[in-house]
C-alpha cells in the first residue's frame, strides 16, 4: 500500500492517466457517430472520477498532474482566434446583434441560475459557484475565486453546463429549423462554452469560428458583469 501511495504521487502518473483516458473517449466517441451523449470531456470526466473514488486518490494528488493540461486551457481558448481571424468580415457585419446576443446570453445565464438556487436554499457560496457556469473552465475558475465560490465546484458546473448544452442545442435547432452554421456555433459557443465550441466544429469551420467568438464574448461579459451584479441581487 504504501509503495502505490509512493507511485501515485508522480505527478506524470496523472497526467499519462488523463491523456490515455480522453483518448479512449475520443475513440469511443467517433465509433458511435460522434453522438453528444457520449463526448470525450463528459466520458473522460466520469471514468477519472471512477478512478479517483476507486484508488481513493485526492483531488490534490491528481492535480499535481492534471495542472499541466489545465494550464493549456489558456493557450487553447486564445488559438480559437485562428478561424474566427478568418471570417473577420462576416464578424463585421454582425458585430451588433453578436454583442446583444452574448451579453443577453451572458445575464440570463447567471441570473437564472442563482434565481433557481436561491428558490431551492442553496447557501451563498453555492450560489456564487453556480453563477459563472455558462463559461468556459479557466475564466469561471478565476470568477468563482473573485466572487467569494467555490473554484472546483465552478469548474464542475461548467463541465455539466457544456455536456447539457452539447446535448440540447441539436434538439432546439431541429425545433426551430436553424441551418445556419453561423448560429449553430453561436448558440453554442454562447450555452455551452468551450464543450459546445469543440462540438459545433462538427457543423462546420464557419460554426466553430462563431462559437468561439460567442465563447470569448459571453466569458468577457461575465467576469466584468458579476462583480457588480452579485451585490444588486443581495449575495
């Protein structure tokens, strides 16, 4: 037991353990069609968790690991840039009804959320954890920390929000009968951050530059609004 507890404080055990992970969830994921039921962050998520509560490893240990993919965050959010660069005019033109949509989507986000929080009882922390969830992990980490929340619950919450929204939006755009990959990727990139950016790349590169764009704005807009919003709403 004890030379395990040795071995599994290597912090490139963690780190090895992650990539084989995801990439045994991106396999599984393209063999059943790329269906949002089973994308790679939620699969990969679960099996970890699995792994952790089995090995009874902390969420410490695993970081010491795990903090070299979560400072690539950063650097993977700035390199969406690249496709959107490329639909610069497009962005143009639209510029206006981009900026309304994000910042609506933005508000609606985190005040609903800690509307529906505070109608269940949940404490303020909770609450504060809950707000940023609509962004993507690195800047709802930062918030969280900013606002008084729970950082790791944040970056939970973010994950579920991702997963929940890859699995919707198909849904509303059926119901709807959106086509345009503009929109996809907007809505997208605007309910479900980074998980619904990577996933509206399957709709096309034009999708996945305007989810981006949604991403980056709705990420702004949040970590300068909540701040300010947290008092009015007596948090």
């Amino acid at each position: 037991m004890d030379s395990w507890h040795d071995v599994s404080s290597f912090p490139v055990l963690w780190l090895v353990v992650t990539l084989v992970v995801f990439m045994g969830a991106a396999w599984l994921n393209q063999k059943a069609g790329k269906t949002p039921f089973l994308h790679p962050v939620l699969v990969s998520l679960s099996i970890i968790i699995v792994i952790l509560k089995l090995m009874e490893i902390d969420y410490s240990t695993y970081m010491q690991g795990g903090q070299y993919i979560h400072f690539l965050l950063g650097p993977a959010v700035v390199a969406l840039a690249v496709p959107l660069y490329d639909n610069i005019e497009t962005v143009k033109k639209l510029l206006l009804p981009l900026l309304l949509g994000s910042f609506v989507g933005a508000f609606v986000a985190a005040v609903s959320v800690i509307l529906i929080g505070i109608w269940f009882g949940f404490s303020d922390q909770i609450l504060l954890s809950m707000a940023p969830k609509s962004v993507t992990s690195p800047i709802a980490i930062a918030v969280a920390e900013k606002i008084g929340g729970f950082p790791s619950l944040a970056a939970g919450l973010v994950l579920i929000t991702g997963a929940m929204g890859c699995l919707i939006a198909p849904v509303v755009y059926k119901l709807l009968g959106i086509t345009d990959p503009s929109v996809k990727g907007f809505v997208l990139g605007v309910g479900a951050h980074a998980m619904g950016t990577a996933y509206a790349f399957e709709y096309g590169v034009i999708a996945g530059a305007f989810g981006g764009l949604a991403m980056g704005m709705t990420g702004a807009f949040t970590a300068f609004m909540l701040p300010v919003l947290i008092p009015l709403l007596g948090l």
